[in-house]
C-alpha cells in the first residue's frame, strides 16, 4: 500500500488516485484483517507498525499544511510593507515603484509603475 499526500484530517479526500486519508487506510487495515489467512494470521506488531507509520504520514502532511499557511502570511506581510516603495533588481537593469504584488508559490513578484514585472528575490533594492 503507498501513503502518500494523505489527508491532514480524518475527512476524506480526493486529489489523487495514490491519496489514501486516515478513514481509507482504516478501511484497507480492516479488509486486510477479514481476508488474512487464518493459519498465519498478521502479527499484532505489524498491525502497530502500520498504525505507526501512517500515523507518521499523517503528521507530516499536517506540518507542511501549517509550515504553507506561515509562508503565506509571511509573503502577505512582507507584500504589505512594499507597496510603494521603490525596488531595483540586483544588477539595477529594472527599477520602479511597486503598484501591486502577487503571491507565487516561489514568493513575490511585482508589478512596477512603469509596467515591468520583478521577482522580489535576494539582492533587491528596496527604498
């Protein structure tokens, strides 16, 4: 069975065919249990261990979840305090007053009053 992008509640979810949410995996757990064979049945440790690893999954989607919502409120505050500012890029080839901003999953880009767009990356000038 593969975990992955599993759900960071107990609701299910349907964003891939490989997601498997925390009320799937107990239905393939308790399928799994029905159609074992009875003369070697599944260990009470294997069972634990599966408990544990999805258990791990599960936390680790939960943490990236709320590590995205940090870096969004983030970029929303740093995008706050430039609106208006002036910003040349690195090698000073693009300057300009900042109008508006969008928010990208790699940051910020914004858009100057002179129409030009620039990526508010490391070694801007802010001013």
């Amino acid at each position: 069975m593969q975990l992955s992008n599993a759900a960071a509640s107990s609701s299910p979810q349907s964003s891939g065919s490989s997601t498997v949410d925390y009320n799937a995996f107990l239905q393939l757990l308790i399928a799994e249990m029905r159609n074992q064979d009875p003369t070697e049945p599944m260990k009470t440790a294997d069972y634990m261990g599966q408990f544990a690893s999805f258990s791990n999954v599960e936390q680790g989607i939960q943490m990236n979840s709320k590590l995205d919502a940090m870096l969004t409120a983030s970029a929303l505050t740093m995008a706050d305090g430039l609106l208006g500012h002036t910003v040349t890029s690195a090698d000073g080839s693009i300057t300009g007053v900042v109008k508006s901003l969008r928010i990208i999953s790699g940051g910020l880009i914004a858009t100057l009053d002179n129409g030009k767009e620039l990526a508010i990356t490391e070694g801007i000038k802010i001013s």
